[in-house]
C-alpha cells in the first residue's frame, strides 16, 4: 500500500482514535490530561510515520553506484 492514499486512511484512522480518546477519557479530576496526553500522542505519532514514510517515498538523494567504470553513463 505504498501510495498517496496511505497518508489519508493513516489521517482517518488518528482522527478516529483521537476522537475514541476524547469520549472515552477516564470521567475525574483528570480528564484533561488524559484526554491531551493520548490526543498528542496519536498526532506525534502520525507526524513521525507520515515523515519517514514520505522521506522513503520520495527521497531528497538519489543513491549512485560509485563502482562503475569510466565512460558507463551513470559511472564517474
């Protein structure tokens, strides 16, 4: 599933999680932090897979073989 659409069912899926964590939070005196704590973290997460996932789909330096000989297009 190595396309543009990982990045929007991974989006769909952290919004529902986030949203699950919003209503089922633990009822008290720390209800905020709960429901802060596990938002944040799914978000984080997502942030951090959407990056790296993005850094390989579509990466900044091409890798060159550096062991061919003269004149091969693509050696030095």
């Amino acid at each position: 599933m190595a396309n543009g659409w990982s990045l929007l069912v991974g989006f769909v899926v952290i919004v529902a999680l986030s949203a699950a964590a919003y209503f089922f939070s633990p009822k008290g005196e720390n209800q905020t932090i709960w429901r802060s704590t596990l938002i944040l973290s799914f978000a984080s997460c997502y942030i951090m897979w959407a990056i790296t996932f993005l850094a390989q789909w579509h990466p900044l330096i091409e890798p060159k073989m550096s062991k061919l000989r003269p004149g091969y297009p693509g050696g030095s």
